[in-house]
C-alpha cells in the first residue's frame, strides 16, 4: 500500500488525493492472538506537503476475522478508522511522532495494519448478547439449549455453600 508523493514534495501546500483497495490478506496480531485482515481493505485519503513534511490523512475500511470469546464462533467485524500521520524524509530532524521515508513513495501498510488492529476489541463478541457455550456439556448455546444444569455461584461465596455443605452432611 504505497502512495506517490513525488508531485506534492517538490511544493509546499500541495494536496494529492489517494484511494488504494488492496486485494491482498493480511495477519494482524493483537493480544497474543493472529488476526486476518480480509480483502479488499480500502485506504482512502490525502497527502499534503506542510512545511517541508508530509502529512497523510487516512480513512481505512476493513474487514477482520475474529474468533468470539464466549463461543468460540468466527465472524467478520467491520473495523472503520480515521488517522492523521507526519513523514520526513529520511535523513532530516524529525520528531518522535514522526515517520520516516525514502524516495517519492511513502508505504503506508504497517501504519495501516497497526491502526486495524489498534481498534480491535479486547474481548471479540460475535453479538452483544451471545450466549456462549456450556460450561458443563460445551454445546453453543446460541444454536440451541442443553438440559445441563449449571449452578451459578459468586465466588466469594463459595466457603459459606461449603459450610452449608458440611453442616447439612453433619445432620
């Protein structure tokens, strides 16, 4: 995912417009997990020459597949992002927010592969309200319901069930 700066960088104040689709698959990793970024990924924006530095305005679309944390299902989350970078060319003062790039072209698909994943949940949910999988039999409760009786203890609780245990046995 590169763009051509080569028009913009010889004047200052130069806006060029850019809309790259790439076709290609992409592994994110993110939280110790392997994401794919499927295709086609759309990079929309402008690049613009600011007082000797590039700025480049991004608009990214994207489609990742994610694995649900209560259900363990795959489903495809649209991940939508707004970024404002700086480049200077190599070789100039630049500041720590600042990118660095070589010739007339500026590659945009680390920046933009760490922006997906940036917006990645913590905890991926196929839907708000999946019921995850039973914790007794391990059926996906979102396709159907098991008879499986699971009993819901708050752990901090669970001495004074043990003390009702022992003393129920004791009698």
């Amino acid at each position: 995912m590169e763009i051509n700066i080569s028009k913009i960088s010889r004047c200052e104040g130069i806006k060029e417009n850019f809309d790259i689709i790439d076709n290609n698959q992409h592994e994110l990793i993110f939280n110790n997990q392997t994401f794919k970024a499927l295709p086609p990924l759309s990079v929309k924006g402008y690049a613009v020459n600011y007082e000797g530095k590039i700025e480049v305005e991004l608009e990214i679309s994207a489609k990742v597949e994610m694995q649900c944390s209560r259900c363990l299902e795959a489903y495809a989350q649209d991940i939508h992002v707004n970024a404002t970078h700086m480049f200077a060319k190599e070789g100039f003062q630049t500041d720590e927010e600042e990118h660095l790039f070589k010739g007339d072209e500026i590659d945009l698909t680390e920046i933009v592969l760490n922006e997906i994943a940036a917006e990645l949940p913590m905890k991926p949910l196929c839907s708000e309200n999946c019921k995850g999988l039973c914790p007794v039999c391990g059926n996906n409760n979102n396709q159907s319901n098991c008879n499986c009786k699971v009993e819901e203890i708050d752990s901090r609780l669970q001495i004074l069930k043990k003390l009702l245990d022992d003393e129920q046995g004791g009698v």
